[in-house]
C-alpha cells in the first residue's frame, strides 16, 4: 500500500480531507464579503512575516520559526483576545522561511480599511509589526475566497507538477520537521458566524442555511440553493413532506421544476394537514 508522504498524492488527498468542511464553506459562500468601502472595520486578516537576512541564517530562521510564529500569535492574543488561524510555511528562493497566515480575532471587528496604490491596507499595521524582528506584509481579507489562496497553496505543493522553489518548502519542511500547516480549533465555526453576521448587516435581514456545516444555533445562518447560491429575497421555511401532486395542484407554476411556489389559499389547507398529522401521532 502506499504510504502517505509529504509530496506524493496519498498526502494532497488526506489535506484535501482535512480541510473539506472549510474548502467547501469557501466554495459555497466565495463572493460573500466581509467588508465594502474604505474605512469599515474588519477582523479577519491575510498576513505574511519574513526574515531579515541580516538577523538570521536559513539555518537559524526555519528553526525559530516555530517559535517566532508562537510568539507573534501569543502577543496578538494579549492585545486583542482570542485569535483563530489558519497558517502555511513557504520557502523563498533563498531558503527563508515565509509565514503566510488568516487571522481571525474573535472579540469584534479591530482594524479599519483604506486603499493604497488600488491594494487594500489597514491603518493600524504598525501596532501588529511590534510583535515580529523583521517584515511583516498585512492586508484585510474582503471576501470569503481569498481564504482559498492558502487552501491551493497548500494543494500545489503536493501535486506533481512541482517547481523548485515548491520542492525547496517541501525539503525545508522535512529538514526541520516542520508541519505543513496548521489551523485552530475554531477557525471555520468563526468564518461561519462571520459569514452569517456580514450577511445580516449588508441584507439587513436574516435566511437560514440548509446546508450540512456545523453550526452554532444561537447564530444567524444562511439559506443556500442546491446549487450553492445565497438565497436573499424569502427564506424557506420547512414545514413538512407532501406528494410532488398536491404541491402542484396549490402551487402559482405548473412548469415542471424542482421547486414550486404556492399560493395563498394552500397555507390553510396546509395548516389542515399539519394539524391533522400532529393529531394521529397521540
């Protein structure tokens, strides 16, 4: 049998697994943002610390970078309160380590918005550049699928059609025992609520998702088609399973669809049947 390694296809299928619930929470909800215009707040950032050359060998850098990582979210913590993450090594061409990382702090939004050279910055980036010796690159996440950058990145690295600075990462990795990648416990319930919450602000209203994605009851949630789109006009509302006929005969269409809306005089018919239903279970 062959064994899961890191490179080999055994390993990118076993990752794609792990990750699934939040691939597919990206995938159905992509477009969705979580901010709009310059000046907004926002809680979910897409940052990268390097090294200074000048500070650190490779050596000594992919060594401490485990550490160093520790410690940058440690502070942010301190300040901010709890922070989730999902978090990638990547080799540069030179050897040093890259850390590319979504944070995503849990107590309300902390970070204003504005647009510098048509690229979106925060203005409180020197407050976070404290907690790291060398360079740090940060910008606000807009929307949930520039979460997937680091889910293909991740992907990439372990497909077969690899370039050397790809091959490099993995080699670093080994070397030092690093882990590919690493996310927090929460970190896709809090892209949940998140997604739910800037929904409800920007519709001003509340759906209900029927998905299958764990979820915190006491959150707004979404309401999604089978296709995965964002239902935004009526919420559904399930309120029983009835004959393809019967849904027909009420219903305002009589094209033949996988769903139908129903007239007005059905909802009285309907509270029949419910009432009468309830009734023979006792």
């Amino acid at each position: 049998m062959k064994c899961s390694k890191r490179g080999n296809d055994v390993y990118a299928w076993r990752l794609k697994q792990r990750l699934e619930n939040l691939e597919r929470l990206c995938d159905a909800f992509e477009n969705v943002k979580l901010f709009g215009n310059e000046g907004d707040k926002v809680s979910v950032l897409f940052i990268t610390l390097t090294y200074d050359t000048k500070k650190k060998t490779p050596k000594e850098a992919w060594q401490d970078v485990g550490e160093d990582w520790n410690n940058f979210h440690s502070a942010l913590e301190r300040k901010y309160g709890k922070v989730h993450e999902f978090r990638v090594w990547e080799s540069t061409a030179k050897g040093y380590p890259h850390i590319h990382a979504v944070l995503m702090f849990e107590e309300a939004n902390k970070f204003t918005t504005f647009r510098y050279n048509g690229i979106w910055r925060i203005q409180e980036k020197h407050d976070l550049e404290q907690y790291h010796h060398s360079n740090i690159d940060v910008e606000p996440v807009q929307t949930v699928g520039g979460i997937k950058y680091l889910l293909k990145y991740l992907t990439k690295v372990h497909e077969k059609d690899r370039d050397e600075k790809r091959d490099l990462t993995l080699g670093m990795m080994w070397l030092f025992r690093k882990r590919a990648y690493g996310i927090s416990e929460g970190f896709v319930q809090g892209l949940e609520n998140m997604i739910a919450d800037s929904f409800y602000n920007t519709q001003g209203k509340i759906s209900y998702r029927l998905d299958h994605l764990k979820h915190n009851s006491n959150q707004k949630m979404l309401q999604i088609t089978l296709e995965g789109e964002i239902i935004t006009e009526l919420p559904w509302t399930f309120v029983g399973i009835f004959s393809k006929d019967f849904v027909v005969r009420w219903s305002d269409s009589k094209e033949s669809s996988w769903y139908h809306v129903l007239d007005e005089k059905c909802s009285k018919d309907l509270e029949q049947i419910i009432h009468e239903r309830s009734m023979k279970r006792y």
